[in-house]
C-alpha cells in the first residue's frame, strides 16, 4: 500500500488530513512533536480504517528528527502533508527575536527541513509534497502577527520553487484555509463577528481541508499552486 506522512497529525485538522488519506488507500506515518497521547489516537483512527499506522514524535526545526520521518518501516512516501505548524501572536513593540526566531523555525524552517528529507523518497514514488499554509501572509496580513504572516509568505514562495527543483517527479502544492476550526477561547459573539467577513457565511471545517488535499495529491497536472480554503475571506 502507498503511504503517506502527515505532520502535525495529532489532532484538529492534522489528524482530519491523516483520516482522509487512511480513507483513500494509505498507510499513515502520523507525526507529532509532543502530543504523543493524540498521535496514538489518530493512529488507532487509522487503523480502524483497515491501514498501517505508525506514530513518530519529532521536533521538525532539527535536521536529525524532520529525516526520522522517513525511516519508517511503512515504506517509502508517497505523499507527504506537512501540517504542523504555530500561531503566536508577536506584536512589534513587545516581541523578542527569540520569539521571532521561534516562530519562524516552527513556520518556515521546519517545513524546508522537511521537504529535503523527503526529496528523495518522493522522487522514486513519483510523488506529491503539501503544505498547509494559512491565508494570513499569503493572501492577507494579520495584524499583530507579522512573525507568523513573514513565515507563511516565505514558505508560499519556497512552494513554486520547490515545485521548479522537484519536477518532473514530485508536485508540490499548498492549501491555504481560513477560518476552519474557531480557538476554544471564542465565544458565540466572537464567531459570527468573524463569520460576518466570510462570503459565505460561515467558517470551514478541518473536513474542507482535507479534502482538499486529497484533491491536490490526486491532481496528476497542478503544481506549483496554493489552493484558499477560506470561503471567499481573502475578498472581504
């Protein structure tokens, strides 16, 4: 069976991305950083779905952990999904360049790290790299997060050159969602005020997303392109 990695698949949208491909067909290599307990229970979703399932805790910002990844006894990758990501707020007159560092290891170092370490199974399966991206830097900024929008467009312009050097064997692509899961900290108040800015009126959910990918991995012609899973947010 092909297999598939999937970062940051310990939960939320993640893990919906981890089920999606387990759904179509692959064995899951289910990344996580911490969350070991979480990674356990994709995998165990994953197996009910009658695939492979392995659990691998990495810390992406470190060479020696993004190439673990990769020696699973899974197979080589077919697909890869890098999902992981951080969202901290950095306001410019109260943020250190540590925190500014944090956030871009987490955001743009991390996901390169990763793509080198699969360049070379993705070539032999003739496969798909994806990123999952925000529309926060890419097609809007966020205010107070200048750290975390500089990362997510860093990473949007690494795709088309990526998706240059990788070619003819490998496509890469991103997803760029919007509103898909509202922060446990928002009220109903909060939510509709954001969903008032949505064309279509409502936020999305991991679901959106990872179908959406799937879409992407089975795409055999698009590459080098950063689909908006937004609802018609970066138009508002």
């Amino acid at each position: 069976m092909p297999t598939a990695v999937v970062t940051g698949a310990g939960a939320r949208v993640g893990r919906a991305i981890a089920l999606e491909l387990a759904a179509a067909g692959y064995d899951v290599v289910v990344h996580v950083h911490t969350n070991l307990q979480g990674g356990r229970e994709t995998a165990r979703l994953v197996e009910a779905l009658k695939r492979r399932a392995t659990v691998v805790a990495a810390d992406l910002t470190k060479e020696e952990e993004a190439e673990t990844l990769f020696a699973s006894t899974l197979g080589d990758a077919a697909v890869v999904v890098h999902a992981a990501s951080v969202f901290e707020k950095t306001p410019l007159a109260t943020t250190s360049a540590a925190m500014i560092e944090s956030v871009i290891a987490a955001d743009l170092l991390a996901p390169l790290l990763v793509a080198r370490a699969a360049a070379s199974q993705l070539t032999r399966t003739r496969g798909a790299l994806l990123f999952v991206l925000d529309i926060g830097g890419v097609e809007r900024p966020w205010k107070n997060y200048a750290a975390y929008c500089a990362a997510r467009a860093g990473l949007a312009a690494a795709i088309e050159v990526l998706a240059l050097e990788l070619a003819p064997n490998v496509r890469v692509n991103g997803i760029a969602p919007g509103l898909v899961l509202p922060a446990k900290t928002m009220d109903a108040q909060e939510i509709a005020r954001r969903e008032s800015h949505i064309p279509l009126g409502k936020h999305g959910t991991p679901d959106d997303v990872s179908r959406a990918v799937l879409f992407l991995v089975q795409a055999k012609h698009i590459t080098g392109a950063i689909l908006p899973i937004d609802g018609g947010r970066r138009l508002a």
